[in-house]
C-alpha cells in the first residue's frame, strides 16, 4: 500500500463517448479510502472506489475549458502608444503545472496550464507592433516561453529558464511575419511540457487587413493519459468530441477563417478534412495568396496553417482527422450552417 501523500497515477478502465478510455488520477496529495465510495464528477461520471484505491482530493483547482468560447476569442493584450508611433501590446502569462482537467466524461488529466487553460489564450498583434509579455512562473517546474516567429536571441525562450514558485521573465520581441504561429515551452523534455498543454497561439496580423471573416481558432491536439508513449484521445481545442456535439454555427456564403495550428505530439502527422465544399489555404498564413485549394492539408507538430471557406448549402458538414484512428478518438466536428436570418440554435447534439 503507498503512502499517504505519495505522488502516482491509477489507471482504471472506463467506458465514455463511445470509446475505452482511462481515468487518470495525476500527481497530486492522496489518501487511500478505508471503505468503498462512490463520487460523481462534474461531468455527471459515477466514479465507484475500494479501500485498495487511492483517491484524489480536491484541494488542488479543477479546471473548466470552454471550447466554445476559445473558439473565437483573441487576447489584443493592453493597448498603449509610445512616442516614436510604435503600438505597445502588453501580455501577462501565467504557468501553472498543478491543475486537473476533466478532458472528457471522467477521465482526468494533470494539464499544466498558460493562465489556467490549454491552449492558453490567443495572443494577437499586428506586424511591427511591440509585444511584451510579462510571464510569471507558478509552477513548481521550470517553465519558459517560445514564440515561433522574429525576436532576438535573448527573447528565444531557450536558454532563459524561469525557475518555478514565481520566477519572472519579460519578452519583448516586435510582432512578425505575419501569420499564425504556436508558442510553447520549451524546457526538456519539451515533449512532456507540450504533452501537459503548455502551448498556445500567436496571431501576427498583415499592416492592410485580411478580408472581413468570422474567424476562428482550432488547436490540433493529443493526450497520453496512461503514460505509454502512444496518444489516448485527440481534439480540435482540448475536448474530444466536442464540436460533434455542439456544432459551430456558421451563416451560408459567409467567408469563413480558421487559423489550424497542429501541437499532437508523438504522432508524426494530423491533418485536417472538410466536407462539403473546398478552402483557399495559406501555409503558415505569411502569404496572402493561397497555395492549394483543397479539401484536405497535412501537417507535422507544431505546422499551422489558414483555411478560408464559404458554404453555399445549409446543413451540418463534417471536419475531422482523415486518419481514422484520430476521427475516432475524438478529432472530429460539425459545422451546422444556417441562412443568415435564421437564430442561433441553442441546444443540439448529434452524438458520436
């Protein structure tokens, strides 16, 4: 019998969203239960346990992903002006390793988090505004902050460790190229600090605005809940599923724009597979002129891109991972298009 206040992970076999998946009880302060007990996750999940398991207490913060929300919010950070013209975004970016995410129907993760989310937040300029992003460590690791894109050595998020209970860090880098860009932490093993959700999108808009578009934001990702080295669930935006039950609601002959960037790790490629009509798409988004108009892009970890599409039908179209092992373990989604009159549905679920 392990100790109290030893830290592990039980695995315990569960069925959800039409798949076997796995309740995962991280790294945390535990006590093992004299008797049986039931509990009931937020989720509605009846968890049932024996004196021969040990249980998580819930001292330490759950954390609520809405990806609905995530979906469309962008994070321009306080605007100010310097005195030379220059446009000045300050960011404030907290790491925290020691929250728990009920990614789907009773299977908990320890994620660690950019200001208690994963991804963490969008953060947007336009190119050749400042950026400074005053970044706290919470974590009781060492974290950092990597942007892909133009910044000096110094503001890599290399070599600059922050060490963890509260060290600080400013980056100050100005915005560019333009595109859609991933950050991330990079200390070793970044495979581990990526893997736990340590990463986020970085928006570089063009000085001459794109097209006017309902825009989103999707972030491809994995999770190895049972530590074997193999991905367990996959996600557009952290829930598996989630888009499938709640499609995006898009209007008919609309231009729409999702920034796509790709963070499964240990998997060599995803991609991205939409039904019903094709997309103008711009790897990384540094150009304003398409390369492809297709159905279907490919991408490596960390490769991102943007999809610009119009649907001229209404209806509810498919988008998934056209690797079926990915669309079957939760990489999968709805568009529910609607004529521009019509309301907002409010509730719908079209299962798995």
């Amino acid at each position: 019998m392990l100790t109290n206040g030893q830290k592990m992970f039980i695995v315990i076999a569960t069925v959800s969203l039409g798949f076997v998946g796995y309740l995962v009880f991280p790294a945390m302060d535990i006590i093992a239960q004299e008797q049986p007990k039931v509990f009931v996750t937020h989720s509605g999940a009846v968890v049932q346990t024996t004196g021969d398991v040990l249980d998580p207490v819930y001292t330490i913060q759950e954390v609520e992903f809405d990806p609905e929300k995530y979906l469309r919010e962008f994070d321009y950070g306080k605007v100010s002006q310097l005195e030379d013209g220059t446009i000045l975004r300050e960011f404030t970016i907290i790491a925290e390793d020691d929250k728990i995410m009920e990614i789907a129907p009773g299977i908990f993760y320890n994620v660690w988090t950019f200001n208690g989310q994963v991804p963490g937040p969008t953060i947007r300029a336009t190119e050749g505004d400042l950026v400074r992003i005053h970044f706290t460590n919470n974590g009781s690791k060492e974290h950092t902050m990597h942007f892909h894109g133009n910044h000096p050595a110094e503001m890599d998020g290399i070599f600059e460790i922050v060490g963890s209970g509260g060290g600080q860090f400013t980056y100050e880098f100005i915005a560019g190229p333009v595109g859609v860009h991933p950050y991330h932490c990079h200390v070793m093993p970044v495979e581990e600090h990526i893997g736990h959700g340590l990463y986020g999108v970085f928006i570089v808009d063009p000085k001459d605005a794109r097209q006017q578009a309902d825009e989103m934001v999707m972030v491809l990702n994995g999770f190895d809940t049972d530590f074997d080295g193999e991905n367990n669930l996959y996600a557009a935006n952290t829930i598996p599923y989630y888009y499938q039950h709640h499609p995006i609601q898009i209007n008919t002959n609309e231009l729409i724009r999702v920034y796509v960037v790709n963070m499964v790790g240990l998997d060599p490629i995803n991609n991205f597979h939409l039904h019903g009509t094709l997309y103008e798409y711009y790897p990384t988004g540094t150009d304003i002129i398409p390369s492809q108009f297709t159905d279907m892009t490919t991408f490596s970890q960390s490769e991102r891109g943007i999809l610009e599409f119009e649907y001229e039908y209404t209806g509810r179209y498919m988008f998934h991972a056209h690797l079926t092992e990915f669309s079957e373990k939760g990489w999968s989604g709805l568009f529910y298009v609607k004529d521009s009159s019509q309301p907002n549905m409010e509730v719908y679920d079209y299962g798995s």
